[in-house]
C-alpha cells in the first residue's frame, strides 16, 4: 500500500481568483515522517471519496473552517465563523470511505471536530461564551503571535494512543480554536483534556481503525526540541507503514 496520504485542503479567495489552500506545515511534518501528502480540496462530487481512498495510505483532515450546525441539529450561534459546506461534506465522505477501508486517520483542530460531527456528535460552537474559563483555547490568527507558542497544559490518558505517540500523559500544547468537542460521537473515545475541561484529543475505541484526533496544531510544533508533536506524526506514518504490510 502507497505511503501516499489525502490532505484536506479548503478554498479562499486570493488575489481575484478562489484558490485552494492549506498549510505548509502540514505538508512539511508529514514530509519529515516519511509520507507523501495528496492535496483533496472541497470536491463538487463528495463522493469521489471512494476513489482517493482507494489509492491513499492514510488521511490527514486539517484545520479551517466551522463545521455548519445543522450537520449537528444546531442553531447557529451568534458568534459562529465562516463554514465551508462543500468542505464538510467531502471531508465527511472521506472520513466514511477510511472507516470501510480501515485507513488511518489523523484529525488535527478542525479535524476532531467534523470526525466527532460524521460520528453522530455535537459542537460547543462558542467556546468563550458557552464555556467561559481561564483557559486560552483561542489566540491571535495574526503574524504578530507565535503559532508555536505552547499556551496550555493537556491531560492524555495513559492507555491511549496519543500517550504512545507522544511518550508523555501531560504536555503544554499551542491552541487556535473557539469551538470544541461537546457530546463525543459513537465510537469514539476521549482521550485527552485541557484542565477546564474541554476535550483535546480522541480516538477510535474500535482497535482495527486507528484514528488519532487532537485539538491543538502539533504541525507548528514539529520544529520544537521537544519531540512530542514530531511523536504524532510518526505514529501516523507507522499506521499507514503496518496497513500497506497487510
């Protein structure tokens, strides 16, 4: 099976034209593990899905947009962003076509947040005002803050895949989000929290499809000393690695 990996990707306007974006970083940290990252943009035909994941070893959803509330059974909070819907329903139809091919996930801020939506869950779509704390879950987007500063503590499960990537139960993590996982979807199990205690990290409880979701960004991180968030990564490659053995 290829070390190929599908990466999804949003659409914004730039420079008079819409235009597919996405992070370097991401690219860059899957790079550094050893896989070779596929760019899936919002797609007219969400269900081209089952064909990128025919030929792909792993899928990475990264950050971006709000997942629309009615994806959930929501109204539409007041302090809701920007959605993508052609966005979510093609990350959707990927997240269900890995689940049938049990292909590895790795579901990164956005990404925790529509796999526990396709999984049956629900959103806090406003963390500042549904769930006021101390904590800061949501930083400046501006170049004047450092994407790599670690802002908060998490707590990890011991018996948890992420313990097993990261090496560690506890870890300072950066935080670019004011939404958050509210009620956990099926199957999935929470593996990590912040103190005030909204969830960070999750995976799935069924052992033939591994998936590992967090909340924060370890691909700003992946330059740190510290190899915790390089950890992730290369738990990621190693599960699409043991896949392509089968």
């Amino acid at each position: 099976m290829s070390n190929l990996v599908a990466i999804s990707a949003t659409c914004a306007p730039f420079h008079g034209a819409e235009r597919v974006r996405l992070s370097a970083n991401y690219v860059r940290s899957l790079e550094g593990a050893g896989l070779v990252p596929v760019v899936i943009p919002p797609l007219t035909n969400p269900s081209s899905a089952e064909e990128i994941l025919g030929v792909v070893g792993g899928l990475l959803l990264t950050g971006g947009e709000d997942v629309e509330p009615a994806r959930y059974g929501a109204v539409p909070h007041p302090a809701l962003g920007k959605t993508n819907a052609a966005r979510d329903a093609t990350e959707v139809a990927l997240l269900a076509a890995a689940r049938a091919r049990r292909v590895p996930v790795l579901a990164i801020c956005r990404g925790i947040q529509i796999l526990n939506v396709a999984l049956g869950g629900t959103l806090v779509q406003d963390l500042r005002t549904e769930r006021p704390s101390g904590v800061q879950h949501d930083q400046p987007h501006d170049q004047s803050h450092d994407h790599a500063a670690r802002t908060h503590d998490v707590t990890i499960a011991a018996d948890s895949r992420l313990a097993a990537a990261t090496g560690t139960t506890s870890m300072a993590v950066n935080s670019y989000h004011h939404q958050a996982v509210d009620r956990v979807g099926r199957g999935l199990r929470v593996t990590a929290t912040s103190s005030d205690g909204i969830i960070e990290g999750a995976e799935m409880e069924d052992p033939a499809w591994w998936v590992l979701a967090v909340q924060w960004h370890p691909e700003d991180l992946t330059n740190d000393a510290r190899a915790w968030d390089r950890g992730i990564f290369r738990a990621f490659a190693d599960s699409v690695g043991r896949r392509g053995e089968k």
